[in-house]
C-alpha cells in the first residue's frame, strides 16, 4: 500500500466516510490496515493495574479500518486521488498524485541502474 504514517487521507466507504481530510496514526499489518484519527473508536473496558491505565476504567481508543476504504489526499489539489509510484532523474522511487502529477514523497533512496542523469 502506498499510504504512509502522518498522511492525510479521506475515508471513501464504511460508517465514518465524510469529504474532510483525516490523518494516519498508524499502518498495520503491510498496510492492509490503518489507524486514522477519529474513525472506528471504540471503548475498551480494562481492569485495574493495566499500565495505560493503572485506576482501570475504560479507554477511548481508535481501531483499525481496512486500507481500501480510504483515499490520498493531496493537498496541491486539494482532492482526494490515487496515488502513483515513478523513479526521479537520480533514481529515487517517489510518490506522485495522479491528478496534478506533484510528487509526494520518496519511497526508496537513489540505484543507480534506475538513474537518468548520466545518460
């Protein structure tokens, strides 16, 4: 999956879907899962002497949601879009969107077999 921690994102399908961007807390499990803030919390009822919460009670937490229910969101369009995966000149692995073509960040440092600049 492309979605990386800190992105912005919009929830596309499920209980929660809405047009307002949200961001990533966490990817699981290679990115078939995601942790966005705000959407699928739940309460989780914990005895006491458990470290997050040492009196016991119930903590408000966010679930997992399945990766393919979200989408991008790219800020230079301002829409939410696909994402794409190409090589720079030096041969990096970026990310770009596919509407406006910026570039979104890198995925892999430069190889050398993938560089342009030479050729």
């Amino acid at each position: 999956m492309k979605i990386k921690k800190n992105d912005q994102v919009v929830v596309i399908s499920g209980e929660h879907a809405s047009p307002q961007p949200r961001q990533v807390l966490q990817v699981l499990q290679g990115g078939e899962k995601i942790v966005v803030q705000g959407v699928n919390q739940v309460y989780k009822h914990v005895r006491r002497g458990h470290p997050k919460s040492p009196a016991g009670g119930r903590l408000h937490m966010e679930m997992p949601i399945q990766s393919s229910n979200v989408m991008y969101y790219c800020e230079s369009c301002q829409k939410p879009t696909r994402l794409g995966l190409r090589y720079t000149l030096v041969g990096a692995k970026e990310r770009f969107c596919k509407k406006c073509g910026t570039a979104c960040g890198s995925v892999s440092p430069a190889k050398a077999k993938y560089s342009q600049a030479g050729k």
